[in-house]
C-alpha cells in the first residue's frame, strides 16, 4: 500500500501532471471543509501512487492566498511541500457554516456504497439540517409561513398548563401569564410584520393535528411491541408533541413488566426498563431530532430490548465517545428550552445521566448508541434482570452517605463489575472521564470500601471490593478475583477467612482452584505458623483466625 493510504472521507488524493484546474482544486477544498474536514495531496494518484506536484501549484504562499480569494466565506488551510517526488500536503479545516466557492458551488463528501468517496453538490434544502448540525440555525425558533394562532389546539394549551403546574421543576411562574404572554415568553410564536406567527416549536407543542399533518409534514412517530417475528403493536402519530409522548407512555407501561427485586429486609417491583430512563429518551429523541427531514421517532420493544430512535445524526461536539461529558447543546434550542420549563426535560441538560443510570442502578448492560449515524441517532436500551448484589451495595451506599452516587462513579463500578479487573489504564482508555476526576472519583470509592486496588501508577489494578461480595456464598468470588498466585496463597485464604468468619477444605479448593490434598496442606500450614485455628472435626472442620 502506499505511504498515503486510500482515499476517505477525510483524505483527498489529486493528481497534477496536467496541471489540475484551479476550479477542480478550490472545489475538493470546499467539499473537505463542509464535510469533516481532512487532508488533500495534491501530486498524488487515486491509487496512492505519488507523482509530484505542478509548478502552476508549487508555491505554498501562493496556493494560501488563492484558496483564501476563491472561497465564501475564505477558508484558511495550511500548505507544505513534503516528500520526493514533491507533494503539496493542504491542511483543510472544518467549516462552522457552509462554504462555498466565489462562483457559488457548495458542495460536500460522502461515502459510495464500495466505501469511496465523492464530491456531490450541497442542495439548498440541506442547509437548514447543515447549519443546526453546527449550531448555527435553531429551525425549532423559525416562524412556520402559512401559520397562525388558529392552528394552535385551546386543549393542548391546557395541557401544558397542567403539566407546568403538576411538574416541581418546571417554571411556576408562567401560570401565571395569559395565553398570549405565555406564548411569547415559551417563543412558540414570534411577531412578523405586527402578527403573532407560530414557531415550528409552537406548532409542535400546541399544534392542531390537521395543521400538523399540513404545516410540519416531517413530524412522525411510531410505536412497535414485537414478539419474534410477529408484530403485536403498530401505531402511528401525527398529533401534538406532549399528547404523542403521553400516548406512547401509556402504551409503553403495557409492555414493561416487572420483577420482584428483595434487597435485605425489602421487596419490590423493579421494571424491566426504568421509565424516568424511558421517558428521557423519547423526550430526547423529539427535542433532538432535525425536523427539516422526513423522518419518524420510533420507539420499538422486542425480546431483546428498547429502541428510540430519531432522524437527525449527533449535532457538532457530540459523539458516541464523549456523550456522557460534553456539554450539552442540541440543534432545537427553543424546542428544548420549552421542555425544560415545563418540566418534561432535565433542567440541567443531563438528560443522557437520567438514561444510563436507569441501567446503571440496577447493575444492567449500559445503553448502546453504536448503530448511530450521520443521519439518525438510536439508542438501545438492552433487557435485563436487576442484579440483587449490585442494588444492595449502592442502596447500603447511599444510606451511610446521605447522597446519590454520581455517574462516574457509577460507570467505574458497573465496568469493574463486567470486567472483574482494570488498571487506572484501561478504565481512562475505556470511560469518557478526564484523568484528574477518574483518580477523584476512584478515591472515594476505595475510601468507601467499595473498590481496592493493587499496584501503582497507570498499571494499578482495581476491582471491587469486599463489600460487593458480602451476600452470601460470594465472598469466594471476591477474594478469587483478587488475582490467583501460588506466592499469594496464604494472603489469599486470610482474606476469604477474615471476609467469611471461618473457611473449610472445599473453600480453599474453590477459591485456588487446587485439589484436596493441596488446599489442606496450605490450611495445615498457616495453623502451624499460628494464623489460623482448627475447629471441628471431621466434615465439620473449619479454619478460623486464631487470635
């Protein structure tokens, strides 16, 4: 393969024996930029072959200043000549709106279906849905032409009255405005020309059906229950955003049974999906998705699990990567400031904390937003029986604490749970927490007893500790996962006996994973070295702490 690699999505290849036009070199630019930006070669093949670039494009300053003159607005790319034959490499960044050439061709890349790339035109129907991506456009605030406060339902208007006035976090004070006023203050309408036009956040909230179904033709939802291949439920909406979210709520209950959970003293019964969690999601999945699109929220349950998902990719600084830690922005700001307010959405933007601690608490599989792309978002919220020991442990936590465990915490507990052991390495590589608050929040933890710790450094080894395993017949499991080593044998057996109270033959062999023979000669020595006492006879003999 050669030195340059293949061409993607963010690397661009041009050859220059000819020389290449100016327009065709201005144009791959302009395609880099509205895309993810990138790297173009000018002198090298479509092969990777390299050959050289032209003396027409040679001059490094030169090609600056013309890329600079022949984009709208100018583009600002680095240029360097690199490698023999000499290659011109051009550093092109990302734009944050859309660029154009000075003679008025956007343009963009994209991925064929053999995974190569193409130049294609940027349509002005894509603008909207490119400008909200970066943050430059809320289409929720755009007055909706062809609208007017006749559209808006008297009933859907009640019902964002009562669910201000039933939601502690919401905004009280806007009960008490008159209709008008509170239409204002929410920006579900804006004055144009004298008249008061609804917003397409208006017409989402308050909206009438028909003038849904005519005005904001993009606004779809759908629930799916399956069992197998047999589809039991397939409904479709078209209404109003808090009448719809109701409606698949309702419906979702029906299909969210429970188990019975006993932790100590205390039963309850847990649902097979959290429903704050729940209700999180399809709020997210309205408030978030481009409604300059066709498209639909689909909320789907099978055996397997829940889906949500909406139209519209990750807008600009969001990723599957860091969806827990950047700051939270979306593309409909109005829209989802209304949310806020009435108290449908978390206040603080942290929506996303609310959908991984519904799993998070119980000890279940994490939310899976990997099948999201560049044109939807979806997450899958797998089934899953509530782990017993993790529940009690976190409940045991906040009762000796006063207070909730924060979602680091509770994301570096849930993967030494699935993953037995991690050092400081793998847990910074793995989780989307800073360095700084991943040692914080593994601090705390050890001085809660609830994770341990060998080594030093980035090869420290975490795992959970002794209080994730106090339930009975796991204080073998915890000390085995404490790591097996001939050497640490004894340090081992201390442990399981100081965790259990007392140990015996078949312990011993469990834990070291050794036979009979081995595991009495490792108990009868720590009772000569006066460690351990012998108790009992027989099949009743057990070992305990001399003190």
């Amino acid at each position: 393969m050669s030195e340059y690699g293949r061409e993607t999505l963010t690397r661009e290849f041009k050859s220059d024996r000819k020389p290449l036009p100016d327009s065709q070199l201005i144009e791959a630019i302009v395609a880099l930029s509205n895309t993810e930006g990138g790297t173009l070669y000018l002198g090298v093949e479509d092969d990777g072959t390299p050959t050289g670039v032209s003396e027409d494009h040679a001059d490094p300053v030169g090609l600056v200043a013309m890329v600079d003159n022949r984009t709208r607005p100018s583009v600002r790319v680095d240029a360097i000549l690199t490698g023999s034959p000499r290659i011109m490499r051009i550093d092109v960044p990302k734009a944050s709106t859309i660029i154009a050439t000075h003679t008025g061709r956007a343009l963009r890349r994209r991925l064929k279906e053999d995974g190569t790339p193409e130049v294609v035109p940027l349509y002005p129907y894509e603008f909207s849905t490119r400008l909200s991506d970066l943050g430059r456009l809320d289409f929720s605030a755009q007055p909706i032409p062809g609208s007017s406060r006749e559209d808006f339902d008297p009933l859907e208007r009640e019902r964002l009255r009562m669910l201000i006035g039933d939601s502690p976090s919401a905004d009280q004070s806007l009960l008490e405005l008159d209709d008008e006023s509170l239409e204002k203050a929410l920006e579900l309408t804006v004055q144009v020309e004298g008249e008061a036009i609804p917003t397409l956040t208006g017409l989402l909230m308050l909206g009438r059906e028909e003038a849904l179904r005519r005005l904001v033709p993009t606004h779809e939802a759908s629930f799916q229950a399956l069992e197998g291949t047999s589809v039991k439920v397939n409904r479709d909406y078209h209404g109003p955003l808090l009448k719809i979210v109701d409606q698949i709520s309702d419906l979702f209950d029906a299909w969210n049974p429970g188990t019975e959970l006993t932790v100590g003293l205390f039963s309850r019964v847990v649902p097979a999906f959290d429903e704050r969690a729940f209700r999180e999601a399809i709020v997210n999945a309205f408030g978030h998705r481009d409604y300059s699109v066709i498209g639909r929220v689909l909320v789907s349950i099978d055996v397997e699990g829940l889906t949500v998902g909406s139209r519209g990719g990750f807008v600009e600084g969001i990723n599957v990567r860091n969806l827990m830690t950047a700051d939270p922005h979306g593309r409909n700001r109005t829209l989802m400031d209304v949310l806020k307010r009435c108290g449908l959405a978390e206040r603080t933007g942290r929506g996303i904390d609310r959908i991984f601690e519904g799993s998070l608490n119980y000890g279940r599989p994490l939310p899976d937003y990997s099948s999201s792309n560049s044109q939807h978002v979806n997450v899958f919220i797998p089934r899953s029986a509530p782990d017993p020991m993790f529940v009690e442990m976190l409940a045991e936590e906040r009762e000796r604490t006063g207070k909730e465990l924060s979602i680091s915490g509770l994301l570096v507990l849930n993967m030494l749970k699935t993953e037995g052991e991690c050092t400081f390495a793998n847990l910074l590589d793995s989780l989307d927490i800073n360095r700084s608050r991943l040692q914080t929040v593994l601090k705390q933890l050890q001085d809660g007893g609830l994770v341990e710790s060998s080594g030093r450094g980035d090869a420290r080894a975490f795992m959970l500790g002794a209080k994730a395993y106090k339930r009975e017949g796991e204080e073998i499991a915890y000390v085995r996962r404490s790591g097996i080593d001939r050497i640490r044998y004894p340090e081992l057996i201390m442990k399981l006996a100081q965790s259990q109270g007392a140990v015996s033959t078949s312990d011993i062999e469990q834990l070291l994973q050794v036979s009979s023979a081995r595991a009495y000669y490792q108990l009868k020595k720590l009772v000569k070295q006066g460690r351990l006492e012998r108790i009992g006879k027989g099949r009743n003999t057990r070992y305990v702490i001399k003190m």
